[in-house]
C-alpha cells in the first residue's frame, strides 16, 4: 500500500509543477500580461471571486500530495478518483473553451494525462481486496 501511496503523491507533484510552470509561462505571454494588469483576461473580469476560486482549484492537486499519503486505502481512492477526475474534466474543458496557445495545449496534455492515470492507478490500485484472492491468501496462510 505504501507503495501505491507513494506513487500516487509523486504523480500530483507532477500535475502540481505542470500546472504552476504552465501559468509561469502564460505571464510570459505579453498580451495575456496586459491582460491581467489591466485585470481583464480573455473576456474574463479578474476579481478577487476569480481570484479565490484559481486559489481552491490550484489546492487540490497540492493537497493531494499529502492526502495520497495519509490517507487510508478507501478514503484515499475516493479522494484520488473525484480530485483526479475533477482536474481532468476542468482542463480538458479549458481546451474546449478557446483555441489555446501552443504552450498551453502542450502543458494541458501532460496534465490531462497524468490527472487521467492516477484516476486509472487509484481506481485499479486502491481497491479492496478480491474475493477470491482474498479466500487464496487465507488458504495459503492456513496450509
């Protein structure tokens, strides 16, 4: 188990650094810069609302980090599923919403990618035990 938390976590490091290197870059982008010192982005008012909801949905992935080691095997697939899942859906949406720079279309594959396998590893990795592996090992323990 601790193996799969560890992996896990590593995965969310990934998606963390992607997301944060990918808005690094967007500042690099002189018309989105004049943008965002003009407090407009793409149609987009930048509020303090706006503000706190890109500091909630950058959390979840950090937080992540952590919870995929503490957390416990059911607790944590459940966490790993609707956190991987949401992330997923979301950057996959802001492709959809716009045609994206090419930056941001290359960061938003890898990100899509990663958020995509730790759902698939959570999923398949964290669960329960398998009733008939579970009758095997008992019998193997017993014989």
């Amino acid at each position: 188990m601790e193996g799969v938390r560890s992996k896990l976590s590593t995965m969310w490091v990934f998606a963390t650094l992607n997301y944060l290197y990918c808005d690094v870059v967007t500042l690099m982008d002189p018309n989105l810069l004049r943008g965002f010192v003009v407090g407009r982005v793409g149609g987009v008012e930048v509020t303090q609302g706006f503000l706190l909801a890109a500091g909630v949905l950058v959390e979840i992935p950090m937080a992540m980090v952590l919870f995929s080691r503490l957390l416990g095997r059911r607790t944590n697939r459940i966490a790993n599923v609707a956190a991987g899942a949401v992330m997923t859906i979301i950057q996959a949406g802001t492709l959809i919403a716009r045609i994206p720079a090419p930056y941001y279309a290359f960061f938003s594959a890898i990100e899509i990618a990663t958020t995509a396998v730790i759902v698939w590893y959570a999923w398949t990795r964290l669960a329960g035990p398998r009733p008939v592996a579970a009758a095997v090992q008992t019998v193997t323990a017993l014989g």
